[in-house]
C-alpha cells in the first residue's frame, strides 16, 4: 500500500493556532449543541461523517488515558507560556 500522499503534522505545536482557538468566538465553538464546532466544520470532506459529528466522547485509542497523562506536564508549561499577539 503507498503511503506516500499522508503527510505527518502537529498543528498543536503551532503557538498561532492555539491563540486563534483561544481568542476565536465562543460561538464558534459551541454551535447548535456541537461542541468544537469549529474543528468539525473544517474537517467537512476530510473526516467521515461518523466520525466528525459523534456524540460520543469515547477515544479510539485503547491507551489515551495513559499518553495524556504523560504528556499533561509538558503540555500545562507549555500554555503557561502562551502570550497575546
């Protein structure tokens, strides 16, 4: 199988969109009773249906719990940090 047309990325990494999500509308994101209504509107065409409205909070990864809790440390420092621009 190619795999070559998937590219890795860590938007989250990127200090821009982290202050775009923390200074955007509170109605962009909670629309309608969606909550991250922002994400799931722009991934329309990229994420299948099922996936982008679920309703459910349950993680595809058996092992979430235990890599989130790994990186909370790094990750709390890291928004401290964060300044306005």
């Amino acid at each position: 199988m190619d795999h070559s047309h998937i590219r890795h990325s860590t938007p989250f990494a990127d200090v821009r969109l982290l202050e775009f999500a923390l200074a955007a509308p509170s109605n962009f994101k909670v629309n309608q009773g969606w909550r991250r209504y922002m994400v799931r509107a722009g991934l329309e065409g990229i994420l299948p249906k099922k996936i982008q409205w679920r309703k459910t909070k349950d993680h595809f990864s058996p092992d979430y719990k235990l890599r989130f809790n790994q990186q909370r440390a790094e990750i709390q420092s890291f928004l401290k940090n964060l300044q306005p621009s």
